[in-house]
C-alpha cells in the first residue's frame, strides 16, 4: 500500500515544525562573551554552565569581551573612515573618467581618417604605424576608465561588507537592549 502524497508532505512539515521549535543555538552571542570555551571534542561550550549554549534570543549571564569592545570600535572606525574618503574617491573616479574619455575622443577622429588611408590599395606604412600609436592610446584610456570604476566598486563593496557586519552586531546588541554607538561608547 503506498502513502498518499499529501500524507508524505504532512509528515515533512510537521518535521520541520519540530525541527525549528528546538531551541536557536547562537553562537554568535557566545564568540562575544568572555566565557565562551571552544574545544574540538565538545564545541562550543559555555564556561559558566560547562553545557552548550541553549538560550533562545539572548543570554542573561553574558559579559562581553574585551576583544569584542576593540573590535566594535575599530569596525565603527573604519567605517567612519571609509564614508570620509568618499568625496576624495568620487572626485578621482571622475578625474579618471575624463581623462579616459578625452583620451578616446581626442585620439578617434585622426585614428579613423588614418586607419581608412591604412587599407586603401597602396601600403603606407606611417598610416600603420600611426593606426597602432592610436590603438594604444584609445587601450590606455579604456584602461583608466576602468582603474576609476574599479574604485567606486571597491568602495561600494567594502562600505557594503562593513555595514553587513556592522548591522549583524546591532541585531546581536538589539537583544540586549543596546546598540553598536552606545556599546563602544560605555
């Protein structure tokens, strides 16, 4: 006799329900607190109960570290950094940006008159040698062009990993009734 497929399904969610009704490990919450322990054989393990972490949201007996405190304030830092270089790469960004278009503007009219006297019947060889000097040129000019999108991605990657990490803390902090600025600010 075979299971009807809305019994196989029945059984999986009620699966999954139990599942997620356990309660959330968070280990995050323990690699900020001074009495985390980690051994290979047992894990993650809490120094004050010698068990491992099982509180749902928050823990009432944590005390964070010393090394989460520098680490927040070097995160925050960084950050402050990286938005006050702003201006500074976006003005070299379109620095660059300009001097690759004017490079690829400037060199594209004589390149095209050169290079359709280049393939005319009878071989000339400044016309080549030109076509090439102009080739170069227009290659250096896309190359800057890409050096200054290059930055902004960067910039934007960066700011992007930093506020990543920065809002993971604060969702942590949240539990705890504070957030990132007050912690380090303590």
């Amino acid at each position: 006799m075979s299971i009807p497929y809305y019994a196989y399904t029945n059984t999986l969610n009620e699966t999954f329900q139990k599942i997620t009704k356990k309660p959330m490990l968070q280990p995050k919450h323990c690699d900020l607190c001074i009495h985390s322990k980690r051994d290979l054989k047992t894990g993650l393990t809490c120094g004050l109960t010698g068990k491992k972490p099982n509180f749902k949201s928050f823990c009432s007996k944590i005390v964070f570290s010393d090394h989460f405190k520098i680490y927040a304030s070097q995160l925050l830092a960084d950050i402050q950094n990286l938005q006050k270089r702003k201006t500074s790469i976006y003005s070299n960004v379109f620095f660059l940006l300009s001097i690759g278009i004017t490079i690829i503007v400037c060199s594209f009219s004589p390149l095209t008159t050169r290079l359709l006297k280049a393939f005319y019947p009878t071989f000339d060889y400044a016309s080549w040698k030109y076509f090439t000097y102009m080739f170069i040129l227009n290659f250096i000019g896309i190359q800057i062009i890409f050096v200054g999108i290059y930055k902004v991605y960067k910039y934007k990657k960066d700011i992007k990993k930093l506020k990543s990490k920065k809002g993971e803390l604060n969702s942590i902090l949240n539990n705890y009734n504070t957030s990132l600025k007050r912690f380090v600010n303590q």
